[in-house]
C-alpha cells in the first residue's frame, strides 16, 4: 500500500476510535453528574440522560445533510477536516463549562481528553487524507436539497435505496441503547464504578474500531460480500442485546461484547449497499440521508430507551426489570432484517464488489 494510502488508513482507523469511544471517554462520569447536579437516584437520571442526548441529535439531523451537500460542492476532505477539528473544539469547551459548573478537575477530564484525542487526528487528516471526489464531479450547493426532507425526496427514486435506508433507521435506532443505557444500566444492576463503566466501554469501543477500520477487508469477502455479512452482523446484534438484557453477572457483559467483532459489520455493509445503487456526484446526498437517519434515531432513541430503562429499573415498581431497554433493541433489529431481505429481493446482482463504506454508527 502507498505511504499516503496507509497515512488516510490510519486517520479513518482514528477517527472510528474517535466516535466509537469518544462518547464512551465520557459517558462513564455522566451519572454521577446528572445525580450530583439533580439529587435524583439512577433510574429518574437516565431519564435526563435521555434529554441530554434529544437535544443533541436534534441539531446533528438538521445539520447533517447541509454538511453532505457541502461535501458533493467542495469535496469530501475539507468537509470531514472541518467535522473533526469542530468535534475536537467542542468536547474542550465542554470540558471547561462542566469542570466550571462543578469546580472540580475530575469531570472534565474526560472531555479534554476527547478532545485532544480528536484534535490530534485532526492534524494527522491535514498531511494523511487524499481528496476523493474529483473537480469535474462535484455539484452545485442547494438549499432545497441540504435538508432533511429535501434528501430523502432525492432519494424516493431509488426504492432499493429507500427499504436500506429504512432498514438502516430501525437499526441505528435499537443501537441507542449502547450510548443511552449501557452506563445507568450497569450501574444499577452490576453496581459497576464510573472506571469499570469506563473499561467495559473502551473495550466494546475497541472492538467495534478494529472490526470496523480493519476487518471489514477481511471478513466482509470471507462472508461473501456486504450483503451476507449486513445479515450476520444483524444476526449477531439480535444475540448481542439479548444476552446483555439478560445478563447476571458483570462478566457476562464482556462475553457478549465479543460478537462486536460480527455486530460492527451491519453498517457499513448496509452503507455500502445503498452506495451501490446511486451515481457518484450524490454520494455524499447518501450520506447525509444516512447521517440523518443516525441523528432521527438519536432523537428518538435516547428518550424511548431511558423512558423503558426507568419504567423497569425503579425498585418500587409493578416488575423490575433493567433489561428491558435490550430486549426492545433486539426486537428493533429483527425489523431491521426483515425490510433488509425486502430490499435485497429488490436488488440486481453486482456486476463488481465494492469496498465496504468506512464508516462508524450514530
């Protein structure tokens, strides 16, 4: 491989690591905050949590799709530059309003680390990262199409596109039960510390980034293209919050976290899917359909997971149950698998393999 071919590997390895446990940098410490700040007890903070996390996608869907017609008009690179210096900028300044808020060094440390972390890979994109679309295919920047609905009248006009895409929102969906859940829930019924929260999701975070960033080359042609291995990773992802939502002992959490290694596939399999099926010069008005998606599911997602996660984690309540917030993932992804199918008996068959879309989840 090329210098500058292993130089762009390394910063999307990087940035893969970034949104995979960026969050999780600083999801460990939110608990705690959310219940110093309000007095409450885990359940009634996770529905906080929950808020936190709607007001945050609701931005990140209006914006997403100016940011992929921005990237058709001006190229993939200074757009994905920008995204990430932005992000980098973000979780110091967060870091600094928190550690103010609360006059102690120990809560924003996470976001300074998030921070230098992204910053860093912001540098290494300015030397590492090729440009990808060429002058002569960009295209002009459209108010009517850099939105959300503009977007996906673009792409009513192919079907197999739609039924992915749709596929691809009930699974972003069950997927905010990671992000949302995962520290309230193990804290609540493994009694888990913030720095055991903060282990087991570097090491699901890990996982997912290697999986994603470097086996996809591997696995995705040993399980015979993006298609089959879209329904493995789905497959794998039934299992996954099933045996989480089941779990008794702590463990148990990172036995589970093992089928990563399939579970990660599903995206960007299914990104590449879709990519498949529409012109160049509107891939980037794909990703930003796909971008959206993740910020609609990371509306809906966060208040519906931590409302199920409240409901059945309150000692006091008709059953108790803190698992119930998985088992709803679970039966999301298996919606997930049916309008995929659907959409797979809609599609012709590849004239050539493509290279899985290097993408993260939302």
């Amino acid at each position: 491989m090329p210098q500058a071919g292993r130089g762009a590997l390394l910063f999307i390895f990087i940035l893969v690591l970034v949104d995979s446990i960026g969050f999780g940098i600083i999801l460990p410490v939110l608990p705690g905050l959310i219940m110093q700040l309000t007095g409450f007890g885990i359940d009634r903070a996770a529905r906080y949590g929950g808020w936190l996390s709607f007001v945050y996608a609701l931005m990140q869907f209006f914006c997403a799709p100016v940011l992929g017609n921005l990237s058709d008009r001006f190229g993939r690179r200074p757009v994905l530059l920008y995204a990430v210096l932005s992000l980098g900028v973000d979780y110091l300044i967060m870091g600094l309003a928190i550690g103010g808020l609360l006059g102690s060094f120990g809560p924003r440390a996470p976001f300074f680390a998030a921070g230098a972390l992204a910053l860093a890979n912001f540098v290494l994109g300015c030397f590492a990262l090729p440009e990808s679309l060429p002058l002569g295919k960009r295209r002009p920047f459209h108010w009517a199409r850099a939105n959300p609905l503009g977007t996906f009248r673009q792409m009513r006009r192919y079907p197999v596109v739609l039924l992915t895409l749709a596929a691809l929102l009930l699974w972003q969906l069950a997927h905010q039960v990671l992000p949302s859940t995962w520290n309230f829930y193990t804290i609540a019924k493994f009694h888990w510390t913030s720095a055991q929260v903060g282990a087991s999701l570097a090491f699901v975070g890990l996982l997912m980034a290697l999986s994603q960033g470097v086996l996809t080359r591997v696995l995705i042609p040993w399980l015979g293209g993006e298609r089959r291995a879209a329904l493995v990773g789905v497959a794998a992802a039934v299992l996954a919050y099933t045996g989480y939502g089941l779990a008794t002992q702590g463990w148990m959490m990172y036995a589970v976290g093992l089928t990563t290694f399939f579970f990660a596939l599903t995206y960007p399999s299914m990104n590449a899917v879709a990519s498949q099926q529409i012109p160049a010069n509107a891939q980037g008005e794909l990703q930003g359909a796909v971008a959206s998606l993740g910020s609609l599911s990371a509306i809906i997602g966060p208040p519906l997971m931590t409302q199920i996660f409240s409901r059945f984690s309150d000692p006091a309540g008709a059953v108790y149950f803190p698992g119930a917030a998985f088992l709803t993932a679970a039966a999301l992804t298996a919606g997930c698998a049916l309008l995929f199918l659907r959409a797979m008996r809609l599609m012709p068959q590849p004239l050539a393999a493509t290279k899985p879309a290097a993408a993260s989840e939302g």
